[in-house]
C-alpha cells in the first residue's frame, strides 16, 4: 500500500468530479428521472443517460449547473463512423453538453490506426463545433499496454477533451465461458496519465463505488469520475466530515474492481 496521501477537499469539489451514470439497459423512464433528480440534487458534474433520454434530462437539469453527457456507439463501439456523427450530432442539438462515444474496438486490436483516428476526428469536429467535449472511452479490458498507449497519443494530438477508461459493460469471455470485468485500474491510470498532453482530462469509470476510490482516481490525476453510486460517495465524504467548507481526506490510491 502507498503512503496515504493528504488531499484537501470539499463536498462540492468531490460532485463535481462525478458523472452520475443512468445507462444501465434495464433503467426504466421512472428511475431515469428519479436519477436525473438525485443528480441536481447533489450538483453533480454531468448526468450521463442514453441518447433518447437526452430531451428529458435537459428538461429536468434546466438551470442546475448540472451538465448533460450523451452516449454514442454505446457500450461497444461497432456502429459505423457515419452513424456515430449522426448520433452525436443530434445528441448535441438535443441538449448534450458533453458526448461519450466508445471507439471500434476491434479496429484498435487489429492495428487499424487509420481508421480510429478518421473516425475519432471525424466525431470530435461534428462535436466541438457545436460548443460540446468529447470523451473517447477505450474500454481498457480489452486492450493491452500499447493500444492504450497509442490511443493517448491519438486523442492528444486531435485534441480531445476527455480519454475515459471503460463504458461499465465490457466484460471479457474467458476461456470457460464466463466473463469477468476489471474496470479502472491504477497502472492503466497512469499509463493514460503519462501518455496524454496537458489540454487532455482523464475520466475514470468501470467499478469506481466508494469514496476512496474517487479519492484516489484524483490523486493520480483524474478530474471525472464515472459511477451509480453517487449516493454512496457522497454519504461517505459528509460521514468523514467533508462538508461545504473544505475539509480534509487522508487517502492513499485504490484500485477498483467492477
């Protein structure tokens, strides 16, 4: 275990590094809004929902500071380029403040580094040209050291806003047929954070559930966090007596396992 590390803090600070999650495919319109409403209650970042509940978010979210993040080519990233532009320009004039698309997975194993970069670019452009961030989620379970790697280099030279570690979802089939996901990972960090320019912010998500984890994500330099369990985060810090003033943490980095 590393050496606690002291970081000063307030409850705001801690929302505003959270990206409150409602893209579970099970979530009815009810438990949408009711995450849309905990989402401006705790003034969260970003509320990140699937693109049909873009409309709704931005009804309920008018004038609370909150942002609205739209997913596209969510969870896997197989839509073509083409779809993926569409997606994310009528997520932006919908409302999205913010667009979190997954690249083509298999294009990334097989080296393909032509056809990410066009196709990343291409979103990026349709995106900040509305005035919105883009964040390219990796899905880092299935990649190895130097896709990753390389991944950075390709959104720091566009440049994009965010690179985002995992959608929550991408489990790997293991040889006996089962699957297993690992989500956010200290080494996958800070290889991310030694591998991106300075204009690029790192978004942590896949199994982040507890305070210490968002504690230690920003220790090594994460500046958003993807997760449900907001509530739960937030309970924790007023439980230690993190509250409106700045109060004070002793954390030390946490792996996390979804």
């Amino acid at each position: 275990m590393a050496t606690p590390t002291a970081i000063a803090v307030s409850l705001p600070q801690i929302a505003k590094m959270i990206d409150h999650s409602l893209l579970h495919p099970t979530m009815t319109d009810k438990e949408i809004l009711a995450g849309l409403e905990l989402a401006k209650r705790y003034k969260v970042a970003a509320a990140c929902v699937k693109p049909y509940s873009i409309p709704v978010a931005k009804d309920t979210l008018e004038g609370s500071g909150v942002l609205i993040c739209g997913v596209i080519g969510f969870p896997h990233g197989n839509s073509t380029t083409s779809i993926k532009v569409l997606e994310a320009e009528e997520a932006v004039k919908a409302g999205a403040h913010e667009v979190d698309m997954v690249v083509n997975i298999g294009k990334v194993l097989g080296g393909d580094w032509e056809y990410v970069t066009n196709e990343i670019r291409s979103i990026n452009d349709t995106v900040s040209k509305r005035g919105a961030a883009l964040k390219v989620i990796f899905e880092n379970d299935f990649l190895q050291d130097d896709h990753i790697t390389h991944l950075c280099k390709i959104c720091t030279s566009l440049p994009v806003a965010f690179v985002k570690t995992s959608t929550g979802f991408g489990f790997v089939k293991q040889p006996d047929g089962s699957h297993t996901y690992t989500g956010v990972t200290i080494p996958n960090l800070q290889l991310m954070k030694a591998n991106i320019g300075p204009k690029v912010q790192i978004k942590a998500a896949g199994g982040i559930r507890t305070l210490d984890e968002v504690m230690g994500a920003l220790s090594l330099g994460v500046t958003r966090i993807g997760t449900s369990a907001t509530t739960a985060i937030i309970e924790e810090a007023v439980r230690r007596g993190i509250n409106m003033p700045p109060g004070f943490a002793l954390v030390s980095p946490v792996d996390s396992h979804g």
